[in-house]
C-alpha cells in the first residue's frame, strides 16, 4: 500500500477554533436514478462501466451484497479493465485551517478475488483528466486477508489545501478480472478559524497555477519588513526564499506541486502552489 501524505505546519490555533464537518456523503439515498449530488462520472477506459451505474451489487435474490455507496466494476459477466472516476462536488476549505482530514471506507469482494486498485485525487482544477496527471495523495491495493469483504476506513491529512475550494476525485484503474470497488462515507473534516483569526493570516495568490511569476496580497495584520515567503518541495526541501515583494519569479523550478508558506513570525498562511 502507498500512501503520500502532505503534512504542514499549520496556522496557530486559537480557542475560536472548533472542528467542523466541512463535507459529508453517504450515499445512501443515491440510485441510478437519484444520483449524489454534484458527483461526476467518467468512464475513461469507454468500456460503458463506470461508477454510478449501480449503487449496490446485488446477491442471487437481488438483495444488497453490499453497503450503498460508490460501485465500480472490474468484472461483470466478463471481465473488465476499469478506468472509471467518481469526483466530489467542489469543498469549500476556505475558511478552514488546522489539521484537515479526508476520510472514506472501502471495501471489495469476499472472496479471494478482492485487490482491487484505486487512488485518491485531491485537487483544485476541475478538469478530472489534468488532475490525474497530479501525485495522488493515496493509493492502494486493497486486500483483506481473511477475504470476508471488510469495510476499513481510510484518512489521509490534507491540511496542505486550506484556504482553497478543492474537489476529492477516487479512480478506479490498474486493475483486471477481480469484482468490484465500494467507497463510502466520504467526509472532510476541518478546524475553522475564529473571524479575527481569519482576517489576520488571510493571503491571496494569483496566478495559481504559475508559469513564472506569481504575486502576494497580504492583509493588513502582515509586517512586510518582516515577512518571508518559502516554497518548499513535497519532501519538505526548501527550494526558494524571498522577503515581501511585488513578484516573486519561480520561472526555473520543474513543473510540480509545491507548499508555499508567507509568515511574518505573528501570521502565517500554507497554501499549495503548482508550477506548470
């Protein structure tokens, strides 16, 4: 199992903070006919099995084999190669700051034809097919050893998309002649900062994603004669330092994904820079 897992320092909590549900679904009223709202389907393999065709996969009398969730298939009938995603609505991480946490369950086939390979997307494009071409923030093969279909809940730390709207996009890919792929409760959960909080560290960023340079809106609670701003890489490598600043050139980092950090010692504000 791979797991990449964005871990930062975050902003400073302050006993306004509180933890908060920032995006919840079960599923549970979901059918082909009432599908989640605001999911997106793609069948990128054109197939014509995708997720959303079924929310549950039925036993020899019909019933529910399965929790209701996200169902996708890697064989029916005959067996199937799947490259199928399922995208989340966009969640509004604004206002959230803290720790950051992405949770679901999974579950697959009881029985031994249960490795079932996906990845989680977390991303800030809507595009499905550019954000794939990004680092997954997880990915595995899931493999129960008793092969009884247990349900495991996953979390994985995203407080590296505070302060932005982001969609969670699951794929289901790599994968051949097994059965099928359950998700569900997919949640995300946030500390959200107090309204003076908020104001203080807030800062803008734009264009993200950058080209060659890319320019800063500090509110007005920054020092700019004291504030700093870092980019570091995915494995935490300081890769560029700059004092405030009317741009700040990264024309000669490798496209990627990056952590911008802007403190001033009294505020500090993370956000994910890409560089294309």
């Amino acid at each position: 199992m791979k797991k990449i897992l964005f871990s930062l320092l975050a902003v400073a909590a302050f006993s306004a903070n509180a933890q908060t549900v920032v995006y919840s679904e079960d599923f549970n009223n979901a059918s082909e006919d009432n599908p989640p709202a605001g999911w997106a389907f793609e069948d990128m393999d054109g197939d014509g099995f995708n997720f959303g065709d079924m929310y549950y996969v039925p036993n020899s009398l019909g019933e529910p084999s399965t929790p209701v969730s996200l169902i996708s298939r890697s064989w029916q009938v005959a067996p199937l190669t799947p490259n199928n995603t399922a995208t989340s609505p966009l969640i509004d991480l604004t206002n959230a700051s803290g720790t950051i946490t992405l949770e679901w369950k999974v579950t697959a086939a009881a029985a031994s034809w249960d490795m079932e390979n996906y990845s989680v997307y977390v991303h800030t494009v809507e595009d499905v097919y550019e954000a794939i071409f990004e680092e997954p923030v997880f990915s595995e093969t899931y493999n129960d050893p008793a092969n009884a279909g247990t349900q495991y809940t996953r979390t994985v730390d995203i407080s590296s998309f505070a302060g932005q709207n982001i969609f969670v996009t699951f794929r289901h890919h790599d994968v051949t002649d097994m059965d099928y792929l359950s998700l569900d409760d997919v949640t995300v959960k946030a500390e959200t900062l107090g309204l003076a909080n908020m104001n203080a560290s807030k800062v803008s960023v734009y264009p993200n994603p950058v080209k060659d340079e890319f320019k800063l809106n500090l509110s007005a609670a920054y020092n700019s004669a004291k504030t700093q701003v870092t980019v570091t890489d995915l494995t935490g490598k300081k890769v560029k330092t700059f004092a405030a600043g009317e741009t700040y050139n990264v024309s000669d980092l490798a496209k990627g994904v990056y952590i911008l950090t802007v403190t001033d010692g009294a505020n500090q504000f993370t956000q994910k820079l890409i560089k294309k």
